[in-house]
C-alpha cells in the first residue's frame, strides 16, 4: 500500500492570524496606533517572515499604525508581534509625549488680550 501525498495547499490562501502569532496569546499591552518602534537589530535567519519584516521596516521610527499598514495585518497581530520584539530586546518602543488636555490660563488670556488689540 502507497501513500499519495494529497497536495491541497492553496498559495493564495491567506494564513491564519494564529499562525502568524504563534497561537492563542493573551492581549499585548503598552501599545496604542502611535506608539513608535525602532528596530535595535537586523532580521536573522530562521526567524519569523513578519518579525524579519518588521525589523527590516523600522530602520527609523514607525507607528504601530504604520507598521501594521504596512504589514496588512490587523494591529492585535502586530502589538503581539511586537511584544515578542520588544522582549528579545529586538526594538524599542516609545510611547508618544502626552499631550496636555488644558491648555494654560495664562496662554488663552494673552491670546484673547493679543486679540482684543486687533
């Protein structure tokens, strides 16, 4: 008795995401769509396609929203991805400088005294 090998893959097929992410994982935290990532070392052999694309994208700073357009992948792929990264010590994340939601009393008075000269 012979076994045929059943070719049936599909190459158009698309690859499930939890193949590219190695499985069920809990939820990446520290990322948000503007967190910037710079890669700390170069893609090696043997490693993941996407982490390699990663690494091979962020020469200078990216956003997780860029990186993840670029990647068409969904952003939940990409901060896990990028977990995995960080942790190796592969690239650095950076959170943006938060942005004061008031501004200053005494900069809305100067403007609207500046104004009220006009």
């Amino acid at each position: 008795m012979t076994l045929e090998r059943q070719d049936n893959w599909d190459e158009s097929a698309p690859v499930p995401l939890y193949v590219i992410t190695g499985g069920p994982v809990p939820a990446a935290k520290g990322f948000d769509l503007v967190t910037l990532v710079v890669s700390r070392a170069t893609p090696e052999a043997g490693m993941q396609p996407e982490q390699a694309a990663i690494l091979d994208l962020c020469h200078y700073p990216l956003s997780v929203a860029e990186v993840s357009a670029h990647l068409s992948l969904p952003f939940s792929v990409v901060t896990v991805l990028l977990s995995q990264l960080v942790e190796d010590e592969r690239v650095e994340a950076t959170a943006p400088v938060p942005v004061t939601a008031v501004p200053e009393l005494g900069l809305l008075e100067a403007v609207i005294h500046g104004l009220r000269k006009l």
